[in-house]
C-alpha cells in the first residue's frame, strides 16, 4: 500500500504509468471478446456422434464434446487493412472449426456492443492467425501496429478478456519483453519468423488479444507489437507473441490477394512435399483437411484410429481430441489420408495431376507410387485451399441421425482400461473342493496391470504330524497374499467390455507357520482368465470375472483352482 505522506513517491508512480491510468478504458473500444460459431450441420453431427461414442462404452469421449459444445472464447483487436475496411485480428485455433464469429466489445458506460454472423476472411494454420471482417457500419478506429524493433527490457502490455469462472473478464496486463527474438520451432517456424517472449499477464481467453507498448501519439494510446498467442504451461510468466510484421503481412496479403489457380497448385505442391517427407508424420497433413470433411468422416476416422492405430498415432490423435474434439477428428483423418502415401518400405513419391473445375471446387487426382490415383476434391475454407473429399475415405454414417444403427453396432474396438480395480470372490480348488475366497488391487495401464492379492484355499501340502517326523499329503490350509501381474486385452462392444488376460502371482503363505509345522511357502501362480463389465460412466465399472490358476507351493506341490469374482472399476484412463 501506499504512504500517502510521501508525495513524491506517488508523483513517480503516476509518471511511471501514464498509459495504464489514461488508456485502459478507451482501450475496450479496439480490444473485443471473440467466440466462433460452428455451422448447424456441425453442431447436429457432434451431438449424434456424442451419442453414438457413448452407446459404445466411449462416456469420456461423449462428455468431451458435450463440454465442446458448450462454447469458448478468446479475444481479439480491430485493426484497419490496406482496403481501409475494419477487420479483427485474432488466433486461428479461436475460431478453427468455426463457420462465422461473433465478436463483442465493453463500452465505458457498461453496455456491450455486439456483431454477430461475420464472415471469418482466412485462418493461416500455420502462424495461428485470422482474420475477420467486421461490417461496413463499424465506425470506431482500430489500433495500429508499431514498426519499431522490439528490445529486451522494453515494458509491454497485453489486454483481452480471460476467464474468471465461465465468463470473460476485461485484463490490461503489465510485463516486459524477456527475449525479443525467440526461437521456438514447435510454436512457429523459425523459417517464418521468430516470435516475442514477454511476462506480461497472458490467461486462458486472451488469445487473439493484443501486445502493446505505450505511445501517447497513437490513437489508443498504444501501439500493437504482437499478438498473444501460447503460454508455456511449466514457467512463470513466461508468454509468446506473433511479431507485427508477420500480422501486417498476413493481413494484407489476405485483403489484397485472391485464390486463383496459382495458389491451388502451389497448395498441392505444399501438401505433395508434407504427404511425401520421409521425416515427417501423418501429423503434418492435419491443416490440409477441412471441417466439411470431418463432419462426413471424422467419426469411422477416429473409432479406427482407437481400435486399431499404432499406440503413438493413438495417444497423439486423442490428446488433441481431448483439448478440442473437432481437431482430434481432423487429425484421425489426417492419419488415414497420410496411410495411403506409404507401404512396407516407408513413404512413396506422390504424382498430382492437373486440378480440374468442378462444381463444388477443383478435382486433383493423387497418385502414390505403385498405386491407383486418388481422386480428391478441394475447396476454399477460411481462407485456403483444404480437402473436400478424398475417395478412399467413406463418408460416416454416424454422424447421420441414426442412432438405431449406432446403438446396434455390432463391432468392436480396443477399449480403455480403468486405472483401478478392486475385486473378489470364490476360489474353488479342484484337489479338495472346499471353497475358499480370493480378492485382488491392481493398477492398470494399456496393456498391463499390477497390483497385490490375498487369498485362502485348503490345498493338498506335504505336511508333517505331531506324531511322526514323515511327511505326507494332506489337505492344508493356505493363506497367501503377494503380488500379482497381468497382460491384458480389453475389447469394447458397447458399453460392454471384455478383457481376455493372462496373469501370474508370486506371493508367500502361512508365513507365521513355518516354526510350527513348516507350512509356510512360497506361493506362485500362472494362468489366465476373462472378465465382462458394464461402463456405466468414466468413474465407475462394475466387473465379473473367472480365472483359471495353476498353483505352486514351493514349485514343488501343483494345485489348480477356479477363482469366481466381482469388483468394481475406477476412472477410466484415456490412452
């Protein structure tokens, strides 16, 4: 707090922050909360295809796009092309899926004023930037970007509307730039641009906001330097901007350009090197297939990739999946579209025909080598040049109202593993018939589960009585407990699952014994089993299971038994 006896202390903090107590109000006339708007036909294959995801076992899947669909937002700034239109810069991945956007601004008087319908004019996927046009009856003024270089040290805002609960929230945040030229391949191309690393406050909603410096002659008292874009998760204050030339460029590149048949052809050629580099992975065809696409085929594209695909491809597909279902399935589409560009040896060279007119855009035939052409369909989406059709991928009959059929699928898939499951029951020995009981803790991940078991059976052991120093065969009882391992293959049919396993035990029993009688052993199981259980949701499974035993008691004494249980499973890992 501040000693109001020192006057001269509050003189400086007012010189110091001139812009922050002059601008920040005005500052909502240029900075707007932007929130994209998926098409109809969109929304109405999410929501099917959440249901059909959820009458096959897939609850978490289902409750992902239910909370996609829910709605986001980030921000954004206006900013006036060399067309003299009024246009808002924001980050593609803001409006990725979207089919218009929405924007809204925070007057000073506490009303808000808002656009509604616009068109999204082009979404550069790989600087993570867009453009939408704003309507002619826009008449506020727009910021301007800075031409000055940036510096190290140099004190730098950001403003946009984070968060706080569900709603967005009006922020200028305060920082400096830490490195002014960073260069970090994974967020963009240092072959682009290098890209601003400052500390200035940066939260979940104020993507697409602006970075600024103070500059009393501009209009709003600021001038843009960057657009907010990443956040690095596991550093303090550390936040990333897209440098203003790359926006300038970007902007009036869009205004003043036009996608002739130029710009088609370069495309494929772009999209022929990605398909075709021998280091590069299906990851990399992600921005070339459309939103129209995936709402026919991203739903068969994904089951696929779950049940079948390689663990890497799998775990990569429904990470994105999980932070944005759309893009999962654009890059499960992704994968199968790249699949046919390989075989046994690795990549193939691919052959592109001469794009052809049509109708709906432009034909492209797509021949890998030692194969058949691909006959695929291309059309504008935001702005580029993206995969309407592609004829060796079916169209999804899930995303279609038919959820009779979705319900009745008969196949299956490679389901998820709870984390944890506790069970117990039965356990039959075939030698003496007297029931006993066997209950286990195991842990699971993909393919493999541990964890520990207690169990007790009378058994026939070799034992000696008080009478004779002989021993012989007798029925004992056997109280073991231990560790136990399993390799398992969890099968999804529905909401039902079945997992085949084969398990092991290596434990002791009646170690209190071996003073008296010399019964105690050492307790080792092999053998296998199956288990049935219902996924009422991601939380809770309930499972039955039988499992054969053949046991060891000191690798010596082999019995067999029959273990008939019930348990319940806990939270469901998504792989």
């Amino acid at each position: 707090m501040l000693d109001t006896s020192k006057k001269l202390s509050i003189c400086i903090f007012l010189i110091c922050l001139p812009a922050a107590l002059l601008f920040s109000a005005p500052l909502r006339n240029y900075v707007c909360i932007v929130r994209g708007n998926l098409s109809e036909d969109t929304v109405k294959f999410l929501k099917d295809y959440s249901d059909t995801l959820d009458s096959r076992g897939y609850s978490t899947y289902s409750k992902e796009i239910n909370d996609y669909l829910e709605g986001s937002f980030g921000s954004g700034f206006v900013y006036y092309g060399p067309d003299g239109k009024p246009y808002v810069v924001t980050n593609r991945h803001v409006i990725a899926e979207s089919e218009t956007a929405t924007v809204q601004f925070e007057n000073e008087d506490d009303s808000t004023s808002e656009y509604k319908e616009l068109k999204i004019i082009a979404a550069d996927d790989d600087i993570d930037i867009a453009l939408i046009a704003l309507p002619s009856s826009y008449s506020r003024k727009g910021l301007e970007l800075s031409a000055e270089t940036v510096t190290d040290g140099e004190d730098v805002w950001s403003a946009g509307f984070p968060g706080l609960g569900s709603d967005p929230v009006w922020q200028l945040g305060k920082g400096i730039v830490t490195n002014s030229h960073a260069k970090i391949k994974d967020l963009l191309s240092p072959d682009i641009s290098t890209i601003i690393q400052h500390s200035a406050q940066v939260d979940p909603g104020n993507s697409g906001g602006p970075l600024m410096v103070a500059d009393q002659k501009a209009q709003a008292g600021f001038r843009v330097i960057g657009l907010n874009t990443w956040k690095a998760a596991y550093r303090e204050s550390t936040n990333f901007s897209i440098p203003a030339p790359v926006i300038q460029s970007f902007v009036s590149k869009t205004v003043t350009g036009n996608k002739s048949a130029d710009d088609i052809n370069n495309r494929i050629k772009q999209f022929v090197k990605a398909a075709g580099d021998k280091n590069a992975a299906f990851f990399a065809l992600g921005k070339y297939v459309s939103n129209s696409i995936v709402s026919k085929s991203g739903g068969d594209a994904f089951l696929s990739v779950v049940a079948k695909a390689p663990v890497s491809v799998r775990s990569t597909v429904i990470d994105i999946f999980e932070y944005d279902p759309i893009e999962g399935l654009r890059y499960a589409i992704a994968y199968d579209i790249w699949k046919e560009f390989q075989d046994e040896n690795g990549t193939l060279t691919i052959e592109a025909g001469t794009p052809e007119d049509s109708t709906n855009g432009k034909k492209i035939s797509l021949t890998p080598q030692g194969k058949t052409g691909i006959n695929t369909l291309w059309n504008i989406e935001q702005g580029n040049w993206k995969i309407f059709e592609f004829d060796t991928i079916q169209n999804s009959k899930l995303g279609k109202k038919d959820k009779t059929a979705a319900n009745n699928n008969s196949g299956f898939s490679v389901g998820e593993p709870y984390f944890i499951s506790l069970s117990g029951g039965l356990l039959l020995p075939y030698e003496t018939g007297t029931p006993g009981f066997s209950s286990s803790l195991l842990f699971n991940s993909s393919f493999v589960a541990f964890g520990i078991y207690f169990q007790s059976e009378k058994a026939i052991i070799s034992t000696k009585t008080d009478s004779s120093t002989e021993y012989s065969d007798n029925p004992t009882t056997m109280t073991s407990a231990g560790f136990i391992t399993r390799f398992q293959v969890p099968l999804s049919f529905g909401k039902f699952e079945i997992n085949p396993y084969a398990a092991s035990r290596l434990g002791f029993s009646n170690i209190t014994s071996f003073l008296t009688d010399g019964s105690s052993r050492i307790h080792f199981t092999i053998g296998g089993g199956l288990e049935i259980s219902y996924n009422i949701s991601s939380i809770l499974s309930p499972v039955i299971g039988a499992e054969y035993m053949h046991e060891f008691y000191n690798l010596t004494e082999k019995n067999d038994s029959i273990a008939i249980t019930a348990g319940l499973k806990f939270f469901k890992i998504n792989n």
